[in-house]
C-alpha cells in the first residue's frame, strides 16, 4: 500500500541538519516532498502558496527565530501543525512554545522520536480538521446535526441560546442526566452544576462565561454535575460558540461526557501511590529501628569481647571463646547491614565513593580473614596473589563486601574436605576478572536465573539447613553493576559445585604497580590520647568503651543524657565528642550543638541507626564521622588517628 506524499515546509538555516531531519523521516517510511527556508521572507512566501501538510521548524536561525515562525504560522488560515526540531531547545522554552501553540517538539539529539511525533500531529490535524468540518455541516443543516447528535450514545449534545438557556437535547443527554428533553428546553444549561460548598466562592454567571467563548475558542472543563435523581457524577465539558451564517454568534454547543470511571481511577491509583509510599516510609523507619534495637545489645557484647582480647593472659580456651563470640556478633552485624544495604538497593538510595583501590589488597585480606575458618571445616582455601597490584576505580568498603559475600556463599555450601579456589585474571583487554569456584553442592539449572534475586537461595532444602537470609548475593549482584562491572555464575547442577565471577573495568590494563607502603596499626602504648567525652545512655555500652578504649590510654569521661553532656562540656575542654544520636532527654546533635566543634575537634555519632537518611542527617548537622553499632575498637582508633581522612 503506497502511502500519501506528505508536503513539509522546513525552516532550518543548517543544510546539514536539514537533511539529517528528512533522511530520518524517509527511514520511517514516510514519503516526504519538502521546501526548506532560512528567512521570513521565503517562510512566508512558501505558506501562501499552500499545499503543506506539517511544519518543522529550528528555534534559533540567524535573523529568523522559531517563535517568529510560529507566530506567523498560528496567524496563518492554514493552521498546519508546528514541530520545532532543535538541538539548543530547553525544557523552559519548550514549555513555553506549546503554550504559544506550538504542536510539539523534538530534540536534534533524539531525532528517532521525530516519525512518531510527525505522525501523531499529522493524525491529530486530520482528527481537529474532520472536528471542524462537522461543526461547519452541522451550523448549514439543522437536520443533519439533529440525526447527527441523536447518533452519540456517549456523548450528551445540547445547544444553548446566547442567554444560556437549553434549545435543543439529544438522545444522550436524557440517558446521562435523566430528564427528557421537553423537561429542560428553555432552563439555564447551568442547573445540573453543584451548588457551592460552605466557604466556597459563588461561580460566575453562565452568560460571562459564554461570552469568553464568542470569539470563537472553547471552554473545556471537568466538574461534578448531577443526575435527574439526585446522583453525582464527574463529567467532561466542551463548550463552543456556533456562529451562522453571516459570521454572528448564534449559540453555543455544549458537549458532555461522563468521566467518572476514569476519575475514579485516578483517584485509587493516586491513593494507591500514596499508600504505597506512606507503607514505604514505615518499611524504612520499621528497618531503622529494628537495626537500632538489635545493634544496641550487641555494641557492649563486642566491645567487652574486644577488650578481653587485649589480655594477655588470657587463657587459650577463653581466648577461643571469645573469637567464637566475636564472630558471631560480626553475622549478626552483617545480616542488619544486609537488611539495610538490601532496602537501599531497592529505593535507589545507595551510593558509592569511587576512588582508586587495590584489588590484590583487598583480595589478600579478605582470603586471610577466611582461611581459618576454611581450615575450621577442613576446606582447602586455594589462592595464590599476584605479585603487584591491580587498581581498579572503586568504593574499597563495598568491594570488599562483594568479595566477602562470594567467599561467605562459598564455604557455606562446601561441606567439609571440599575446596574453594580464588583465582584473579584478565578475561579480555581492559577487564579484570576474579572467580570464586568451590566444590559444593552447587545449583541447580532452574535456579540459575535467579540466584542473584532477594531472599532466593537455591536449592530450598540445604538453604534451609544453612541459615542466612539469602541477601548477600543479591547485594553482591548489584553492587557489582553500580560499579560498572557484572557478577555472573555456573554450575554443572547439582552437587557439582559452581563459580561466580566478578568482572571489572581495569583501566590500568593489569600494569604492575610498586606496592604502597604498608601501614601498621599503632600498639596501644604508641597512641597519643585525646580527651574524649562519650555520650551514650546504655550503661553497659558505655562502661564497656571506657575499658577497652583505656587499654589505649585514652582518657574518657562518660555522660548518661544531654543535660549531663551539657555540664561536662562547660566544665571541661574535650578534643572529642563520641555521642550516642539516641538519648533520654533528646538526641545527639542537640549535645553537638553545645558541643560547637573548633577546628582541632572532633565530633563522631555513634548510633544503631544505620539508614542512609539517619547518615545524612548525622553528617548535616556537623559530626564528622557517623559509626553504627555494634563498634569495632580498630575503626574507632582509625578516626581518632586520622579524622576525617579515615
């Protein structure tokens, strides 16, 4: 089927992106005949010979401007459709060119959408062209309008008289408002309105508002309007002055549709978004809550296990005991971090620090943290490191949280006498791979396409046997994209074990780099001490701080409130606040703010609010450092050494 030529008055000064615009239409399909102008002159010229079709215009041409075009264009009696295609057009200008009547507009940028947009205004003439053709036939045959409306069974068609009142009523309209023609002719086509609520200003008189309309434009609203029988229902309303013969206003169309199904959805989709929304919000406050209530226990617990760690006398079946408890409080801490990150990832709200990190350092870190407990099962925990590093562009903090959740999943499901291997290569130019493989009870195909899925787990019965929450690889999964890189996975099936590999960006190409120089942690003897005032309303945390952080030879006061806080801050000179952001008598920034840090102190919250929003809000007021529950000794000792730059 050969479709119509379509006719294209085209103002555009740049030959060029003239003829990007037509050859993109022609890819379309759409047969095109153009005249291109640069000038006022020749646009005008070309607009009185007639026989376009659309007109696109540039919004910036030497001399000429778009607006000026279409300025000319919506004066002109042929009032063709108007696209500007621009590349210099912004939202604020567009915006304000369709308010002048422009059609629509498309960006020099996103020429694919030109088809569409030229269609769709092109249909839209035609639709607004058979509108005006009916009105015309309609004014010249008083019969053909009467069988014509009669024929309309969604639409109510009545005519009013220049004084407002009802002439004529279709069929339609006795279905929509239930009374019969010879019960309205001759009242006022406003006695369906609803009368005003109390306190709400009295509506204009229908006659001013019809004589808005004389001109020859529409008013077109949506209201409530009622039923014969007392019923409401939400209404579309199109009014339009009919004019006779000699050019006069003789009166008016009015044309009713009911939108109450349509409002009505509206309404519940609205209330459903809001819903939801409200239900997300209580989601978030439930999670930062929970994580509070569940860190705060586990804050004393650990540091009272850190600071028996310190002793040196302890007895070697003490000093197991208390790993045991310390790794144990370190799942727990991971699986509310898991909950939080999990929640974040969902809602878009987690973010990255890019810089540039060492991949074989954190590499060699996480297997050492992992080969005792590899050892632990009688896994064989292979990996040899390369001998230089490889710095990728990465946030160090999650990567090594996708490498600890890889290696986690993996000696979770080897059972004992298996193997896990740990291998880093190159699989193409400019990427870095890192494959973690074991030998355990791998997956099964089905299970493949959604092992990276929240709460999923594989094979239910062995994930069942092994506890967790089935997080970790989802986090893994999308932490891995955020960096730009992927996480993919394989497994034979079934008890064959699998492999799940990471890829990155390697913008180095894997060159050898001289290795930094290793920092060593400072032995508690060799840490300079700041005075510290710690704020924190659960005894046994505190008490708790206060040993461990004495065993470094700081000096620490300790205040139970904010009215204490207060006393012991105009008392006494700290050079570090360390203050809990939930407190008794107020919270956290209200001590901070008493506080007022100069520049050679520190404020740092500590809270088992762990939400980017609770983040955020720590940080906006003034502390420097936020930590979460429960606190590790060695990252604590990291910021009181090195502030921010920890």
């Amino acid at each position: 089927m050969n479709l119509p030529v379509m006719r294209v008055l085209l103002a555009e000064d740049d030959p060029h992106d003239a003829e990007l615009t037509l050859e993109r239409l022609a890819r379309a399909g759409l047969d095109v005949e153009s005249v291109i102008v640069n000038n006022e002159a020749d646009f005008i010229k070309a607009l009185d010979s007639g026989g376009f079709d659309l007109i696109l215009s540039d919004f910036h041409m030497p001399g000429f401007s778009g607006s000026e075009a279409l300025r000319i264009a919506r004066s002109h009696p042929s009032a063709l459709p108007f696209i500007f295609v621009s590349g210099v057009l912004g939202e604020e200008h567009a915006v304000d060119m369709l308010k002048e009547g422009a059609t629509d507009y498309v960006l020099k940028q996103r020429l694919d959408r030109l088809p569409i947009v030229v269609r769709r205004a092109l249909d839209e003439a035609r639709e607004r062209k058979s509108r005006h053709d009916a009105e015309r036939r309609l004014r010249e045959s008083e019969t053909y309008f009467g069988q014509l409306i009669d024929a309309l069974r969604d639409y109510s068609v009545a005519t009013l008289a220049l004084d407002g009142t009802i002439e004529s009523w279709n069929r339609a309209s006795e279905w929509l408002f239930g009374y019969p023609a010879e019960e309205v002719i001759g009242r006022p086509g406003d006695m369906f309105n609803l009368p005003p609520e109390p306190g709400q200003a009295q509506e204009r008189p229908l006659v001013e508002q019809l004589a808005e309309i004389s001109s020859g434009s529409s008013l077109a609203e949506e209201r409530w309007l009622m039923r014969k029988n007392g019923a409401t229902f939400y209404a579309s309303v199109v009014t339009t002055a009919i004019f006779g013969n000699g050019g006069a206003v003789r009166g008016y169309s009015r044309i009713v549709r009911d939108m109450t199904d349509s409002r009505i959805a509206a309404d519940l989709l609205q209330a459903a978004k809001e819903q939801a929304e409200a239900a997300n919000r209580a989601k978030d406050r439930f999670l930062a809550v929970l994580s509070h209530e569940l860190r705060t226990p586990l804050g004393p617990i650990y540091a009272a296990a850190q600071a028996l760690d310190l002793r040196q006398d302890l007895p070697p079946e003490c000093r197991r005991s208390i790993e045991l408890i310390k790794r144990n409080v370190e799942v727990e801490a991971r699986l509310i971090d898991d909950l939080l990150d999990i929640s974040k990832i969902v809602n878009d709200k987690l973010s990255l620090h890019l810089e540039p990190t060492d991949l074989v350092a954190i590499l060699n870190g996480i297997v050492e943290i992992f080969r005792e407990e590899a050892a632990a099962r009688h896994i064989d925990l292979r990996y040899t490191p390369l001998p230089y590093p490889v710095i990728v562009q990465a946030d160090p903090a999650r990567l090594q949280q996708i490498i600890w959740n890889l290696l986690k999943n993996a000696i979770k499901f080897t059972p004992r006498a298996g193997r896990i291997s740990v291998t880093m290569y190159q699989p193409a130019p400019g990427k870095i791979a890192v494959d973690v493989s074991d030998t355990g009870i791998g997956i099964p195909p089905d299970a493949l396409k959604r092992i990276f899925e929240a709460f999923e787990q594989g094979d239910e019965d062995s994930s069942r046997a092994r506890g967790g929450l089935g997080l970790g690889l989802a986090i893994a999964s999308s932490l891995a994209q955020r960096h730009g890189g992927t996480l993919s996975v394989h497994s034979e099936g079934q008890g064959k074990g699998s492999t799940f590999t990471l890829t990155l960006d390697d913008p180095s190409g894997s060159v050898p780099h001289p290795p930094a120089p290793e920092e060593r942690p400072d032995s508690p003897s060799a840490v300079r001490p700041p005075s510290i005032l710690l704020v924190e309303d659960n005894v046994d945390t505190a008490e708790a701080m206060q040993f461990l952080l004495a065993e470094y030879g700081y000096h620490i006061d300790i205040a139970e409130n904010v009215a204490a806080a207060r006393a012991r801050i105009e008392c006494k000179r700290y050079d570090v606040l360390v203050s809990d952001m939930g407190l008794p008598d107020g919270d956290g920034i209200d001590v901070l703010r008493h506080y007022a840090p100069a520049a050679d102190q520190m404020a740092i919250a500590l809270t088992g609010y762990g939400m980017e929003a609770d983040v955020r809000r720590s940080l906006d007021a003034g502390f420097a450092i936020h930590l979460t529950k429960p606190l590790d000794i060695d990252h604590l000792l990291n910021v009181l050494r090195h502030g921010r730059r920890s």
